[in-house]
C-alpha cells in the first residue's frame, strides 16, 4: 500500500503504528495509515484484516492512582 521512500512499517509490524497518515477526521477521533491501519483517539486500532485491537491507556491517563 505504501508508496513512501523508506517505505512505512506494514500493519503487522511492531512498530505499524509508525506508518503516514493519509486521511483524518479530527470531529469522529480516527486516523487512517497509509499501511490501512486505522487509530482512534482512545488508542484503539483496526487492523486491514478487521481485527480490533483494545484501546491502551496507561494509568496516568485514566486517572487511576499510580501507586497502592
């Protein structure tokens, strides 16, 4: 799919999410990658097969306390 020079990290790849973004829509919170990756603003993935992957967060984001 890519067609940059170095070419982008496949979807697979561990670091996928490194790929150019090609198309945005700042007011639903998703960001397609040129690697057909899409990324949501809560951390989420779809990958090109239509696997979903979990939204990550870590816990000084949620507001969770960082020590018991």
């Amino acid at each position: 799919m890519c067609s940059h020079q170095p070419p982008c990290p496949a979807a697979d790849a561990p670091n996928g999410e490194a790929a150019t973004i090609v198309a945005r829509d700042w007011v639903l919170g998703w960001a397609q990658l040129c690697n057909g990756i899409y990324l949501f603003e809560d951390t989420g993935e779809l990958l090109p097969n239509g696997v979903p992957v979990r939204p990550f967060r870590s816990s000084f984001a949620t507001g969770a306390p960082l020590c018991s």
